[in-house]
C-alpha cells in the first residue's frame, strides 16, 4: 500500500507534467503553470471523459420529454410504455459488443452505452411524476384556457423539473460507471482508460488519487444539481363494484342563476359537477352547455374545486395572469415578441381582480404555500374570473375554511356574482349556507341503483 507521500507526488506528476504526447521544445522560456496543468496527462483524461459525460447527459432530456409526453397523451403513451419497460429490464454492458459492431470504439459507442443503460430509468421517473400533478391543476389549466402543449410545458413541465434534476443527479453514478466500462474495453484517453493503463503496471500510488479525483468531480456535479425536494405519501384505493351515482337527472340551468346543489356524501354533487366541467362523461345521456354537448374542460366554464388548485410554482400574480397569457400566446409565450409589452397589460387587471377579492398588492409577489386558505381560495377565485367565464363551477370551495373566513368568502362569491351575473353552480354540504347565497336550490338523493 503506497503511502500519502507517494500518492500525493504521483498526483503532482499527473496534473502538472506534459503528457506522452506533448512535445518539449529545449532552450524556451519555462510554461506557465497554467500551461502545465492543461498540457497535463490529468487534464487531457479528465477532459476527454467530461467531454463524454456532458454528452450523455444532455442526450438524456429528451428522454424527459419523452416521459412528459407519454403522461399527457394516452396515444404515446400506449404506444411507448410496454416497449420503455421491457428495455429496462435489459442489461446495458451485455449491449456492449453489439454497441462496438454498429457503431465502433469511438465515441459513439460510449455515449450510447449511457443511453441505453440510463435512459429507460429517466423515461420511467418522468413518467411516474407527470402522473403525479394533481389532476385538480390540470383540469384548472384546461378551464383557464390552456391546450395540451401548454398545460404539459407551461403547468406540468415546470412542476416536476426539480424532482427531474433530482432524478438525473441520482442516476450520475449509473452514467460514470457505463462510461468508466466503455473507456476501459476501448478507449485511447479518458479517466477509466488511465486507470485500466496504470493497473498493469500495478501503480496504485497512481490509482488511488485518480479514483479520489473521480469521486471528488462528481460530488462537485451532484452539489450543483442538488435540489431540496418534497415528501409525496400515496395511498392505493382499492376498487369498488359498478353503482350507479346519477340516475335520471334531468335539470336545466338558466343563464345568471346561481344554483346550490346539496346532498350527503355519495349522491353525485360532485360528480354532476363534472358532467357540466366536461372532466367527465354521462354513461347515457348527455350534457349541454350553450346547446353544445360537453366533452373536455375549456375556458367556457371556470373552475374552483375544494382542494387548493393554485400552480405552487408561481407566484400569485403568475397564477393570475396565466389564463391571460396562455390564451394570448399559448404554449411558448417567451417566444413572442409582443409578450412584455401585453404582460403589463395582464399584470394590471390581474391586481385589480385580487384587490377586488379583498387581497392587498403585498400579496401578488408571494407563492401559495406563504398564503393562509382562505387566501388561496381568494386567488382561485381571482385566477377563474378573469377571462370572464360565462358558467362558474365551484365544488365545496370554502369546506376546508374556518367559521370566519368562510363567513367572509361568502360574501365575497354573492357580491362578486351580482356584479358580473356569471352563472354560478355551487356545490356544498352545509344547506344554511346554500340558503344564504343560492337562488336555486337542488337536493340529491343517494342512488342505490346498480
């Protein structure tokens, strides 16, 4: 075993003597030591495997987006996910010699020995954290008027990007080591290369500090792609037999009504609720709203549900503005050159729909998280009525409010509906409070039909 003395001049040796291949002209001026570090046999290793391991990485994002777009669309999602999981079963250094046979023991082969044994892994992980949004937020997303692309990029997208960086940073040890396989089987420079070289001649005064500098570049990476993330807990539910929630309704709402539907748990209020949304469809019959029959949420009817649907990775005044923005400039709004003149515009009727729910401009700076509930419910509110919606939807908006806030929130909903006479479909248990705002009550009946 070498001692400390000998790995630390067998380091100095390699990071600043020229390497084999550097020549060394007599008689000039001695370099700089600059230019012996980077004319150093460590300097060109550790390059030449950056170089590789930078590539790798950055070919792993359109995996991500791969993941994201097999979460947001069935059809890609259909066609992928068997295939991604089937590969992922596969073992990536077996791959190896038919990677060297398509492709060579160039660089090529090295970076696709990555992809293969990482890429399935990220395509999973992106996969499972689309899913993982809250299906209130993307339902709201449709409601303020976002498509597709938009809801997956502009909602979905920048929700999960920490918790995908997260993934990818774990995975760097995966990355390294097909990386470190492929320089060692056939390679003329790189990291693992010089490692394999120095073995046969047993110098492990050499090996030591190589392998220390190894472990030292990625914990520098890993400390750059750190990002604290969140505690998710999922339960399974377990599925219940088919039962009929709504039987026979039959129900027409007139235009600047503010109708209460009440009921015990169970009746369908929230399930009506959703027929009308468009989030879901009736077994038979069907759902008109304008006299067009319902089939996805959009911007006609907007929507408050009982859990906090605010975007938690904008601010309050971005929750505000993006029913605005998106139906302005769509998915890539950055892109569009008139956005930062439109977005002042935005920014002004944004602060006066908050200052008009009882919040101060103090507040259009804050995230949800830094707002009590009643002030989430506010912006919610805010955040479907700016673009105006004919029809709002409000599913048991203010059930997770106290005595007092609630108290304030529906006085709040009454003045609000008598100055815009939007139609107004309210969903509650408590029948006083569907008393003091309704102009219509409907009571549902549990249905024990099957």
């Amino acid at each position: 075993m070498p001692t400390a003395m000998q790995m630390a001049r067998s380091f100095a040796d390699a990071a600043l003597k020229p390497a084999q291949d550097e020549e060394v002209v007599d008689g000039t001026a001695p370099p700089s030591l600059w230019a012996r570090i980077t004319s150093s046999m460590l300097w060109k290793d550790s390059t030449a495997t950056s170089r590789r391991f930078l590539i790798s990485v950055l070919l792993l994002f359109p995996a991500v987006l791969l993941g994201l777009h097999m979460a947001m669309f069935p059809y890609v999602g259909a066609f992928f996910l068997r295939f991604i999981q089937f590969f992922d079963k596969i073992v990536a250094l077996s791959l190896l010699p038919i990677l060297f046979i398509a492709f060579g023991i160039d660089e090529l082969s090295k970076v696709m020995l990555i992809v293969v044994g990482v890429t399935p892994t990220i395509i999973l992980d992106t996969f499972n954290l689309t899913k993982s949004v809250p299906r209130e937020q993307i339902v709201k997303a449709f409601t303020l008027g976002a498509g597709d692309f938009a809801i997956a990029y502009r909602v979905i997208f920048k929700q999960i990007l920490p918790r995908v960086l997260n993934g990818i940073r774990l995975n760097l040890k995966a990355v390294m080591l097909f990386l470190f396989a492929g320089e060692m089987i056939a390679s003329t420079d790189g990291l693992a290369y010089r490692i394999a070289l120095l073995r046969r001649h047993m110098g492990m005064d050499a090996i030591i500090p190589y392998v220390l500098w190894v472990a030292l570049l990625l914990f520098l990476v890993d400390l750059a792609m750190h990002r604290t993330e969140s505690v998710h807990v999922d339960y399974a539910v377990k599925g219940h037999a088919t039962r009929r929630i709504l039987n026979g309704v039959n129900l027409e709402i007139q235009s600047g009504e503010f109708v209460a539907i009440v009921g015990q748990t169970g009746c369908g209020k929230s399930t009506l609720l959703r027929l009308i949304l468009g989030e879901e469809r009736p077994t038979s019959g069907r759902v008109l709203v304008n006299g067009g029959e319902r089939s996805r949420p959009d911007r006609l009817c907007g929507y408050v549900p009982q859990k906090y649907s605010l975007f938690p990775d904008k601010t309050v005044l971005d929750n505000i503005t993006f029913a605005l923005d998106v139906s302005e400039f769509g998915a890539f709004s950055v892109l569009h050159p008139t956005r930062r003149k439109k977005m002042r515009a935005f920014r002004d009727e944004a602060l006066r729909y908050l200052e008009r729910t009882g919040l101060q401009k103090t507040d259009a700076r804050k995230y949800p998280h830094q707002l009590s509930g009643g002030m989430q419910q506010r912006v919610a509110i805010a955040q479907a009525l700016i673009l105006r919606p004919p029809i709002l939807l409000m599913d048991e908006a203010f059930s997770a409010l106290d005595p007092a806030t609630r108290s304030g929130m529906q006085r709040l909903i009454k003045e609000l509906w008598r100055q815009s006479e939007t139609t107004i479909v309210f969903v509650t248990h408590n029948t006083r409070e569907a008393i003091c705002l309704a102009t219509r009550i409907i009571a549902l009946a549990i249905c024990f039909a099957r």
